[in-house]
C-alpha cells in the first residue's frame, strides 16, 4: 500500500509524538527528517537533504511548523501542523 502520509520530523521540534501515533496505528507514511544545528547566529542544515525536505515543507506550510503531516487525498494534499490535530485526523 502506498503511503498515505509525509511528516516532515525535526529531532526535538515536537514531532516524535505525531511519528509514534502512525507507528502505533501502523498508518503507511513517509517521514522526511529535516536535521537541523542551531547556534546563536541561527538554524544551520546539517546536510543538503535537510535543506530540500525544508524547502518541500514550506510549500506545504509556509510557517515551517514542526510536526508538518501532509495527508495524500486522490490528487489533493492537506497539510496539518497542530499536534492535536493531527491525533484526531483520519
């Protein structure tokens, strides 16, 4: 079956509660792990994947909020990026 979910996951950015709820419910989904260095002059990508999964989110939520889940639907895509509104989608 394909995916019906991508989240975009940031280690530490609040996401890991939405990854373990599709684990949990064994829900088929991609995770695009944008990796991320902060420092006082800024946020630095740690690769050059990180930065094309970014650029990808904010197509998809141009606020950039972690957790992004981007919900596949026929042709459509919904993007979703509030924590509870994601454990309450299906």
């Amino acid at each position: 079956m394909d995916p019906t979910y991508t989240l975009y996951h940031g280690s530490g950015m609040g996401s890991t509660f939405t990854l373990a709820l599709l684990h949990l419910f064994d829900i088929p989904h991609v995770v695009k792990e944008i990796k991320l260095d902060f420092s006082p002059t800024g946020i630095a990508f740690k690769d050059e994947q990180s930065r094309a999964y970014y650029a990808e989110m904010k197509n998809h939520n141009p606020l950039a909020q972690f957790p992004t889940l981007v919900k596949h639907e026929d042709n459509d895509k919904v993007a979703l990026s509030e924590t509870a509104a994601i454990a309450l989608c299906q």
